[in-house]
C-alpha cells in the first residue's frame, strides 16, 4: 500500500470510528420518555440520563485531555472503540436503567477519548487545515444526530423489545474496531505527562465560551422538546427533533470554509438567539412547526457555524498542543450540553416548561452580555497598552 493510498485509508477508518462512536450516544434516546413513564419519572429524570454521558466525558477530558499526545493516536482511538464496544454490547444485552446509567458512562468516556485524538490525528492526515475541521464537524454532527433517528424509524419497522438500531450499530463498531488496529503505527506519542490537562488559550477562549451557550441550547432542545411535543400528540418526534438539533448543523459548515472563525462565530450566535426565540414562541402557541424549526436553528448554530468555526480555530494550535486544546474547546461545549438541561429539567417538572426555559434564557442572555461587555473592555485595554 502506497502513501498516498495508506493516508487516505487511515482518513476513512478514523472518520468512521468517529461517526460509530458518536452515533452509539444518542441511540437510547427515544426510549427514554418510555423509561421515564414507566418508572413514574418527569423531564428531570430525562435529563439526568442525559447528563450521566457527559458525567464521564468531562472527567476524562480534563485529567487525559492530551492523552493520544503520550500514548499515540491510534491507541487512544483503538481505546475508545473497545469502550463503546462494550457498552452497546451492555444496552444491548440488558436495558434496564440500571445498565442505562453505566452505559451512558462509558458512552462519556469513549467519546472524550476519541474527540481529541481523532482531531488531532486527521489534522496530521490532512494538509489544508479548514478540510481536517469541516470533516471532523461533518462526521461528529451526523454521528450524535442520526442515532436517535435511527432507533426510531427501527422501533416502527420491527417491534422488537431490544431495538434493531443497537445490533447494527454494536456490528459496525465491531468492523471499526478490525479495521483501526490496520491504521499507521508511527503517530505522535511519548510526548509529555500520561495526564495531560487541557488548556484554553487567549485566542480561543471566545470560542469556548459561545460552544457553551450554544450547546446548552442543544441540550434543552433535546431533553425537553420530545416530551412537550408527545403532550401535543406529536409521537415518534424524538428521533426527528434529536436529528434536527444536532444533525442540521453539518449541512451548513461548508459555508464556514472560505469564511474566517470569526464570521462563523458571530452569524452563529444570532442563529442562536431567533432558534430560542421560535422555541419559547412554539411552547407559548402549541406549534409543532414552529418547534421543529427551532431545533433545526439550534443545530445550526451549535454544531453547525459555531463548532466548525471554534474547531478550526483551536486546531491551528501547534502540533504538540492541539489535542489538549481540541479538548479544552470539548470540555466547554459538554458543560453547557449537560449541565442547564439538567436544571431546566427539573425546573419545568416544578414550575412548568415554559416559564423554565424563559429563566433560562433571562441567565444565558445576562452572561453573554456580561462577557461582551468585559470582552470590549480587555480589548481596550490592549489598545491603550500598546499606545
């Protein structure tokens, strides 16, 4: 096998590692209402199945954030498979919650494993930077997106009690698994520390702070929409509304490639604002529609203009530093995706749906003003010191 041959076939192998992996997270999803309902459980119990996922990613981000830095790429992605290997195999084998829980844990774990390691390595695979941040983008939006979509559309086509979607998905990790123990041996490794903590640096900060408002609105889309649109009579809507939160966002990143981070970061943003807009709009009327164009909005924004803008910004750190800063940028977005969900959860079972994702917009709209507002004033302090 040629180079050039070999370089394209270590792309593809770590491109489908990363959609396996992303996909298995979300394929529980439209059970979880069916869970929640027959435990005698709210939107809060819902969230906090969520959350458990991104309990035990960003552990591992923080303490391994530059793990494939030390043990090479190919191991930490070969690493992440084996673990979502076993938890499809788990969910699989036994649905209860209690193997739920542990599932979602170890779902966190292989997808903090994978994120930085896969970035970094496609960057060295791939010469033209903005290429190497759109597929990562592509492949990771598609991946979270399609599994909940996948399960679904399975649940209406075979009645099984155990969903078709989680053997198919169990047998192409399996695949991923072959065909990744043949990806090149001569990657980085034994660089630094085994635990390599993530860093932000003054360029990306930015970045990191609107992944975060960005995908805690994905994270409320997510956790909140399928049971409000059930109560309208909307069934079967969790996988649709996963896919158009999470999903959309990869068909509008090309448009990021000839345009600068910063652009993709500011038109994101406004994205953001009219999708929450729709979204308190579609709960006040009872709109289906209206909802649904929200959750499209949502992804959009958060793993659309904001997340391929963000990435390719902190992939241009240098090669020595990028997973660590790959993982920093990670560790922003997951917060945000888990922990306001969990809140608003909760908070809807209490003081209802639509007054709780009201508050949550009077909390994240006070922050980002409260961040622009320091954000002008550091700039103009670098001014004045450079005069």
């Amino acid at each position: 096998m040629n180079a050039i041959t070999r370089n394209k076939y270590d792309v593809w192998v770590i491109a489908a590692s990363l959609f396996t992996i992303t996909l298995s997270v979300n394929l529980q999803i439209p059970l979880y209402t069916r869970y929640a309902t027959e435990g005698g459980f709210g939107d809060g119990f819902i969230a906090l199945i969520f959350s458990v996922y991104v309990m035990g990613l960003i552990p591992v981000l923080i303490i391994f954030g530059g793990i494939s830095d030390r043990i090479g790429r190919k191991r930490s992605i070969v690493t992440a498979l084996l673990i979502s290997l076993l938890s499809n195999v788990l969910v699989s084998m036994n649905g209860s919650l209690e193997v739920l829980f542990l599932v979602r844990l170890l779902q966190g774990i292989s997808v903090a494993i994978v994120l930085g390691a896969s970035a970094a390595f496609l960057s060295d695979c791939i010469s033209d930077l903005n290429r190497a941040a759109n597929l990562h983008g592509i492949v990771v939006s598609l991946g979270l997106g399609s599994g909940a979509i996948i399960t679904s559309f399975s649940l209406s086509l075979l009645k099984w009690e155990t969903p078709a979607s989680y053997f198919m998905v169990t047998g192409a990790n399996l695949l991923c698994l072959v065909l990744a123990i043949f990806i090149k041996k001569g990657d980085v490794g034994r660089i630094g520390k085994m635990i390599r903590f993530p860093i932000v640096t003054n360029e990306s900060w930015k970045f990191c702070c609107s992944i975060f408002f960005t995908w805690s609105l994905v994270g409320v889309v997510i956790t909140v929409v399928p049971s409000i649109l059930l109560v309208m009579g909307f069934h079967g809507g969790t996988g649709l509304v996963v896919f158009l939160a999470v999903s959309s966002g990869a068909f509008f990143q090309p448009l990021c490639r000839k345009r600068s981070s910063e652009w993709a970061l500011e038109t994101g943003l406004y994205i953001a604002g009219i999708s929450y807009v729709l979204l308190l709009l579609g709960v006040y009327l009872s709109s289906v529609p209206i909802i649904l164009l929200s959750a499209g909005l949502t992804g959009m924004s958060g793993l659309g203009f904001v997340y391929v803008g963000g990435l390719r910004s902190v992939m241009d750190t240098k090669s020595e530093l990028r997973s660590r800063a790959v993982s920093g940028y990670f560790i922003f977005g997951y917060l945000g995706l888990g922990l306001p969900c969990v809140g608003i959860g909760y908070l809807g079972d209490t003081v209802g749906i639509l007054e709780a994702i009201f508050l949550y917009g009077v909390v994240s709209g006070t922050l980002v003003v409260c961040g622009y507002i320091y954000g002008i004033r550091e700039k103009g302090r670098r001014i004045k010191i450079r005069v």
